[in-house]
C-alpha cells in the first residue's frame, strides 16, 4: 500500500539556495532524507529499518548538506521513530547528538524522564550520553508550554529545549507549533521574560549544549 506524500525533493535542501544563504548563524541538524516511508503511514522514517538502510539514507542527506556547504554535527528524527539501528548508524557516522525526545507535560524537576514521544527513560530536563551521542531533550512547546513551566526549567539549572516545527501542518494533520506568528509571539514573551526577570542564563545551540550538562550514561531498553 502506498501512501501520499509530496513529491520526492518538493524540499529537498540544494532547491533552495536563496534560503540556506540566510541560515548564516543557525545550527542545522540532519531531520533525515525523507521524513517518509512509502509503505507506511507513519513519518517516522527510521523505523523498522536495518542498520545498512539507516546509513544509506543518512549519507544521502549528508551528501545533500555537503553540497551546500553544511556539515550536520546532529540528528533529530522525523516521526520520534528512534531505533538501536538508528542510533547506532549516527555513532558510526560520528554525530555528536541527537534531538530524541520530547516531553513537553511532565512535572519540571530534576529526576524526571522523559516518556512523551521518541527515546523513552532518558532526563527530561538534561543531557543524556546514549552509549557514545549525547541525547538533548525539547521540553517547551512555541505553542502551548507557559512561562512558569520555563521559568522552573531555568532555575534549576536545566536544559530549556524549545520545540517546534517549520510548518504548521503537515499532509492535512494540524500539529499546533509550526512557526506561526502566534507562536512566535509566544518566544518573544519568553525571552522579554528571561530579560526583564535577569535569570541567568546561557543561550548555546545545541553542539554546545552536548558537551555540557552530562547527567548520567544509559542505554534505553528500546535501543538495548
């Protein structure tokens, strides 16, 4: 059975020069090749995958990037479908991180695990080294997390991990925190927050946070 999907490169990085000549100063992670699996409805491109495919694909993004002169230093993927073949391909393929999981609901405080969506039992609120790539968490939703939820996060010293997505909606499915200027409102009340309250703290893309903040080194029973 096949299912609908854009057709194939609609987004595809290297179609889209003027765009990436303004992302001077961002991060870029690796979101996949496809964000897709033809055979399944889900968009979790990684699942069910052997390990040779997950290297396939990663190196034909990699390649994408490399054209444009961007070397990805992270992974995060599409559809929160992590695997033990997935993770492993990204420590072979040498990525430092990868943007795992997200729990954007659970109680703020320090032993708490993340169990929302993608690796399951890592910190929700630090860093996580999963057997050689640092897990990074997102835990404040651009569209419905508050201003106090933050606020906790800060003050203990965590890891403030925003979430969001380009779009709003994605093949006719709403999904809320696309970059809306709602949404974006929402950000700019956050850091006029952060700013007129003086909270400490550091703003660092997500490589700089990896090496950072490490609380403890795990193997999920998922990616066992």
């Amino acid at each position: 059975m096949k299912f609908n999907s854009w057709p194939e490169g609609t987004y595809r990085i290297d179609k889209h020069t003027d765009w990436v000549k303004e992302l001077n100063g961002f991060e870029i992670a690796d979101h996949g090749l496809t964000h897709f699996q033809a055979s399944r409805a889900s968009a979790a491109e990684f699942e069910k995958l052997s390990y040779e495919q997950c290297i396939e694909k990663i190196n034909k993004a990699l390649k994408l990037f490399k054209k444009m002169g961007i070397n990805p230093a992270g992974f995060a993927p599409p559809g929160w479908g992590v695997t033990h073949n997935l993770v492993k391909a990204l420590i072979d393929l040498k990525f430092e991180y990868i943007a795992g999981c997200v729990d954007d609901t659970v109680e703020v405080a320090t032993d708490v695990v993340a169990n929302q969506a993608g690796i399951k039992n890592v910190k929700a609120f630090f860093t996580t080294e999963l057997n050689g790539i640092i897990n990074i968490p997102r835990n404040w939703n651009i569209h419905r997390s508050t201003i106090d939820r933050a606020e906790k996060i800060i003050k203990m010293n965590g890891v403030l991990g925003l979430h969001s997505h380009i779009l709003d909606e994605y093949l006719g499915e709403k999904i809320g925190n696309g970059i809306t200027e709602e949404n974006l409102k929402n950000v700019e009340k956050l850091l006029d927050f952060i700013e007129e309250n003086s909270l400490d703290v550091e703003f660092k893309n997500f490589s700089e946070v990896a090496k950072v903040q490490i609380t403890e080194k795990i193997i999920p029973k998922n990616l066992a």
